[in-house]
C-alpha cells in the first residue's frame, strides 16, 4: 500500500515530511514537559497547604488579590479602548484639530 506512494516521492520530498514530522513531535514533547513541570508544581503546592494549614488562608487571600488585579487590569483596558474611541470621536468632529494638538491627550 506504501510502496507505490513512496516510490512518487522524492528523497528530498520525503526527508522534508519525516523532518516537519520530528519538528511536530518536538513540539509535543516540550508541550508534554510543560504540563508535567505544572502538575509537580500543583502537587507540591497541594502537599505544602496540608503540610501547613495556617497557609491555606493566606492563599485564599492572595487568590482573591490576584483576582482582584486581573478584574482591575480588564477595566483599564476597557477604559483605554473607550478613551480611544472618544479621541477618534473627538478628532473626527474637529478634523483640523485647531483646539486639540495630536501630541496633547484629550
């Protein structure tokens, strides 16, 4: 069933294929590790709480920090494009931009 697809190939065309196939698994391989390097770190972090329940609270704490941050960074990038959306507005009613310069923010 191979014999005749491979017989079509060249040996530059083929070494191509196997080549983007290592290349491909490489990739895996690295995805792989990144995931098993995340579960030991999980698994660590899980042994450390039981070990020391005292810090259970202190990483709800930081949890609900770090969530706070996260919900703080959306509405400042809600808030930048906003801003932009009214500059755009702002300079399309003032095309020629006599009282608003480019460079001073509005």
């Amino acid at each position: 069933m191979w014999k005749p697809l491979l017989r079509q190939l060249s040996n530059g065309h083929l070494i191509k294929i196997i080549e983007g196939v290592i290349g491909h698994l490489d990739k895996v391989c690295k995805e792989r590790d990144e995931w098993k390097a995340n579960h030991d770190n999980q698994v660590k972090l899980k042994q450390i709480i039981s070990d020391r329940p005292d810090l259970k609270e202190r990483a709800a704490l930081v949890q609900d920090l770090i969530g706070e941050l996260r919900a703080t960074q959306d509405d400042n990038e809600e808030l930048h494009i906003r801003i932009s959306k009214l500059e755009e507005a702002v300079r399309f009613m003032n095309p020629t931009n006599e009282m608003l310069p480019e460079n001073v923010p509005i």
